[in-house]
C-alpha cells in the first residue's frame, strides 16, 4: 500500500511539471498589458495576447507550420474584407508608420491578430507566403528589422524600421503591397511582387545557350523545379508540317537543349534522344532524298538536325515507317541512326531510365 501511494504521487508530480509545456506550445492569450512583447504565456502584448514560443521551429523554415492554415484563414477574411479597412503609410528615414484600421469589431480584431503573428514570424524568422519574390527576400533579413506594434481601439499601429538601407528599402516596399491587399483585395494578393532594385526585364532577355537560332530561352535561376544534371528525356517525335520550313517539333528539340544548357541557375549535363517517326520520319532524308520526294530545294530540317548532333543528342528514325514511306536507310542523313521500328526504340530508351516527352500534332 505505501509503494502504491508513493507511485501516485510521483505520477502526480509528473503531471504538475509536464502541465507547462503543454502551454507554451504556441501563443496563448493571456491578461498582460501595456506595449511590451510578452513571449511566455499569460505574458500579454497590447490587448493581452502573449505570444508563448512554439515548439518544433526547427524544419519550419517555408512557413507551413502548425500555424500557416490558421494565419492563411486570418489573412483571407482581411482580403474579403478588405473594403472596411483604412489603412495610412507614414514614410520614415528608415522605415514605415503605419495605422491599419477597421470599424467593424471583428475585423479590426483579425487585423491585430494578423499583425501579432507576423510580428512573431519576423522575430523567429518563420517565413510566410515565400512564393512572393519581395516576401521571401525580406524574410532573408529578418535579423536587421525591428517592428514594434501598439493595438488602437480599431486596430494597430505598427512602426517598423531598419538601420540597414537596403532592408529598409524593402520594408517600404512590402508596406505598399499590403496597402495594395487593402485597396484591391484578392486582385492585388494574386500577383508576385518584384524585389526594389532587381530589374527583372533585363534577366528575361532570351538566348541560344547551344543551338544558335533556334529554340530561345530565358534564364530564371530563381524558379523552382530547375534542371537536374544526369537527366535523360525521350523525345517521341511524330509532327509533321510544311515541307518547305523546318519541323516545328525540331524547333522544340531545340528548345529543351537549350533549357538544360541554360534557361536555369547552372547548366545541367542532360542526355537527349529523339525517336521520328510517323508525320516526322522523312524529315530526316539527306538532301537529294528529301529534294526528289517533296521537290524543294534539299531537305530544310538538316542545319538543325546537324546542330542538335553536335550538341550530342541522339537521333534515331523508324525503319518500319521509313520504308513504307517509299524511302530506304539509305537515304537517311548520315547523323541519324535507323532503328527496327520506333516501338523498340522507344521501349528500349524507357528502360534505360529516359523520360518520355510525346511531341505530336
């Protein structure tokens, strides 16, 4: 019986020392006052709300954590409601002043929420909306800015300041976009808004990295899903077209060289392979074949061809629709292999670990 007692009462003396930290796993709305920023909870900021450490920050750096679906609710009422906010923007040598208000009780509460949160994620580094070009660069910074927030009776008051020029410049900017979320709502929420200072026209300029003339590109090192070296692509070409002009579908060969090579932050070594066949087999004929089957001036397509050669890419015909297109092997440009048929050709790439990419009409 007393080892009974003395195992309850250390199981209760578990439970009053755990009872903490269950409290202090995200910010809790306590009775404090005045303008400090209470960081434990019960410890209040303005309207008393204390803003208690969360656990796990670690892993949380793109800001979808525990918090971003209901930061994500906040901020889509405020654009719903974004016609009974008033909002003014003081321009300080380092910063901003702002007053961000609403008549309506309960949007003037989730205005001073929003702010509380964003205030939080600033000090802790635990970004939001990094999809945003200027957003994820001021969240880059967040070590140089200082935001201080007072809660008025219809909303909040916020100063937020830099000592940094630059950081400052940004904070500047990011104020003008929340005043355009409240002017324009979810129109103004929708677009990327660019980083002061960066020229994003000049980065856009298009270029043949490998194939000259053909398949532009624009260089974007900062979008996602960039090319992967050791890539392999099958590249299923059955288009066809005027005679006369140079396969569309080439041109997009062209293109995918070129995007590889660099239309991303760093070149990537990729290996290509094209397999013609259907509308796209005689593409491929020499420049009497081509010249005595469709009656031009040789074949318009070889340049190209010839190009994509010597940027290694692998080029292979269907033997079976070559000739029963009324063509030989023969007659075939010396750089392209004919292969039994596409079918193989293509299984065979597949199971070699290439990607396949149909190009059709």
């Amino acid at each position: 019986m007393k080892r009974f007692a003395t195992i309850f009462a250390a199981s209760i003396l578990c439970l009053l020392l755990v009872q903490p930290s269950w409290a202090q796993d995200r910010p809790g709305r306590g009775q404090g006052q005045g303008l400090g920023r209470g960081m434990g909870p019960g410890q209040g900021m303005g309207r008393g709300r204390g803003m208690g450490r969360g656990a796990g920050q670690q892993g949380q750096q793109h800001g979808h954590d525990d918090r971003h679906d209901a930061d994500h609710e906040v901020f889509q009422f405020l654009l719903q409601n974004h016609e009974k906010i008033k909002r003014t923007v003081k321009q300080l040598p380092n910063g901003v002043e702002t007053l961000t208000e609403s008549d309506t009780p309960e949007i003037a509460d989730k205005i001073k929420e929003h702010v509380e949160w964003m205030e939080y994620r600033i000090e802790n580094t635990n970004p939001i909306r990094m999809r945003d070009p200027l957003f994820a660069e001021l969240f880059q910074h967040t070590d140089k800015i200082k935001m201080l927030h007072e809660d008025t009776e219809d909303g909040v008051r916020v100063i937020e300041t830099s000592d940094d020029p630059y950081v400052a410049k940004l904070i500047k900017a990011h104020a003008k976009v929340v005043s355009g979320f409240v002017e324009r709502g979810f129109a103004e929420a929708m677009k990327n808004h660019a980083v002061p200072g960066k020229d994003a026209a000049a980065d856009q300029t298009p270029t043949h990295p490998v194939i000259a003339g053909h398949g532009a590109v624009v260089k974007l090192p900062s979008a996602v899903q960039q090319p992967r070296r050791g890539t392999k692509l099958l590249v299923d070409l059955t288009s066809g077209g005027d005679v006369s002009k140079v396969n569309a579908g080439l041109e997009k060969v062209a293109k995918y060289v070129n995007i590889y090579a660099g239309g991303g932050a760093e070149p990537a070594d990729a290996t290509i392979a094209v397999v013609l066949h259907g509308k796209a087999t005689l593409a491929v004929l020499n420049p009497d074949a081509y010249a005595a089957k469709f009656n031009t001036d040789g074949n318009p397509n070889l340049a190209l061809l010839r190009q994509l050669h010597e940027a290694n890419v692998e080029l292979y015909v269907c033997g079976q629709t070559l000739i029963s297109s009324g063509s030989k092997p023969e007659d075939v440009a010396v750089f392209v292999d004919t292969t039994v048929s596409a079918l193989t050709a293509v299984v065979n790439l597949q199971s070699d670990g290439f990607a396949y990419v149909p190009l059709g009409n």
